[in-house]
C-alpha cells in the first residue's frame, strides 16, 4: 500500500521541519504540528504555498485536548493516517538531577515520552482499520551507547523510554501491517541544540561538554540525513523493519538488507556490540 497522509510532530522546526519537507518532496500530504499554530502555519506554508498539501496546526503533544483536536481534522479532512513521526521533543532541564526543578523533569517525560504515547495511541487505531501504517519515533541522547548521558537525567530517561517504547508497540501491531521504528539523530545543530552552547558548562556533564565542542567546530550532522531514513522506511523497502533503534550517524542502509531480526539493531547493543548470555 502506498502511504499518502502523514502526521509530523514538532514539524516546524529543525529535524521536523526538514522531514515535513522531505516527505512533501515525496509526494505525500503532510500535517505538521507545532505548540503554537502560528508557527506551524508559518513552515506548512514555506514547504507549500499552494496549501494543498501540507497543513500547519498548533498542538501541544503533552495535552491530550490538543491531540485529539489534531487526529479528529485529519480524520474528518482525509479520512486515514499512514504515517506519524513522533519527533517534538524538548532537551532540558539541565544539570545535577537533585538540583534541577522537578516540574521541569516532569514536563520533559510529558513532552518526549508521553507525548510519543499519547499521539501513537490516536493513530494507531486509524492504521488497524486499513492494515498498514508507519511510526517512527525520535530516540537520542546517548541511548544505546556506551555512556550514560548525565546532568541531562530527564530528557536521557525520556529517550530511552521512547526505544523500550518502539519494541513493545512494535510487537502488539506488526500483524495490522504496522511498523515502529524509532532513530538515534546523532548531533544536529538545531535551535534546541543551539541552546547548549550558553548553557554553563558547570550544568553539563563531560558528554555534553565534548558534544558542545563537536557542536562548535563541526556544525554537527544534517537534518537531511534523518529525513532521508524516514523516506526509506516508509518506502516498500522498509516493509519488513520493526521494532528497531537506528542510528542515523552509525548505521547503513544496506545492513537492513538481511539483517532485519539482528539484534544490533535494537536498544540491547552497545556501540556495535552484543548482549549475549554468559553460559554457566
């Protein structure tokens, strides 16, 4: 089945907006979210003027009245949802976990763990229904690497969340034709991103220190490399990849070929390495 409406979360901005316009450039429709709708009809009407295929609405992925409102207009307007990006996110609060604000910590699972929830929780009964559907979830922060990502707790505990999240909603949906999948960025300088480089560095531990460093002397990796990989999986190339972390900075798309049940590609590994069971 060839996929046409596509649902793109945090779509205004960075790795949003350029998986918006690559899945335009596609030719699929696109509706692209942000928290405030004048924002997201701002870069719907960049990606098309013409505003016949791309369509900008103000949702807040961790209020459930937003979210309802967003999947009721694609619903009532095209009838179908083929594919949902889970990208909006939030990379904050920062510092020594016991001395960070707690509501903070709070708002960041809300935004980045449950919002990725909440938004697949209204799509995926729209994907039952025509047997066939596309989630692709945004993971990051040094999840599944071999360094725990501190003085960033939350949004590091939120992004794990959201890998362990893609492998158990993978296995209740791959009979309807559903795949989840979910990407490890690598480091993009986007507005979010940005931020780190006025954050005191007595706020970040040594990983995000030497990320800032990268971030400063490379420009970090493209957007255009995440928005290539959601095109592949989307495309009938993807039918038979589930349930997987992919890094867009490590990984090939030629490795899928016949390793589509590798473990590699999963939240168990390690910088390329195995988990395997010591034998007694």
């Amino acid at each position: 089945m060839k996929p046409t409406v596509c649902v793109v979360t945090g779509g205004s901005r960075g790795i949003g907006y350029a998986i918006s316009k690559r899945l335009f450039d596609d030719g699929y429709t696109v509706i692209l979210c942000s928290r405030k709708n004048g924002e997201a009809m701002r870069a719907a009407n960049k990606i098309d003027s013409s505003g016949k295929r791309v369509f900008g609405i103000g949702a807040d992925v961790s209020i459930e009245s937003d979210i309802k409102k967003l999947f009721a207009f694609v619903q009532k307007k095209f009838g179908r949802v083929d594919v949902l990006v889970n990208n909006a996110g939030v990379f904050w609060p920062f510092g020594p976990f016991e001395k960070c604000v707690f509501s903070e910590n709070r708002k960041t699972i809300e935004i980045n763990l449950l919002g990725t929830m909440l938004c697949s929780s209204y799509a995926v009964p729209l994907m039952k229904k025509r047997k066939w559907g596309r989630i692709i979830n945004i993971s990051g922060g040094g999840v599944g690497g071999d360094i725990p990502l501190s003085f960033a707790t939350s949004y590091f505990t939120s992004k794990g969340g959201v890998a362990f999240f893609t492998e158990g909603l993978a296995v209740e949906v791959e009979k309807f034709g559903i795949t989840v999948n979910a990407f490890l960025p690598g480091q993009i300088l986007t507005e979010a991103t940005r931020r780190l480089t006025k954050v005191s560095q007595k706020l970040l531990g040594s990983e995000l220190i030497t990320a800032v460093k990268d971030l400063k002397k490379n420009g970090g990796s493209s957007t255009s490399d995440v928005a290539d990989w959601v095109s592949f999986l989307i495309s009938p190339k993807g039918d038979k990849i589930t349930g997987r972390l992919i890094s867009v900075r490590w990984d090939k798309k030629e490795s899928f070929k016949n390793r589509v049940s590798d473990e590699r590609f999963k939240l168990r590994r390690i910088e390329g390495k195995i988990y395997k069971k010591v034998n007694k």
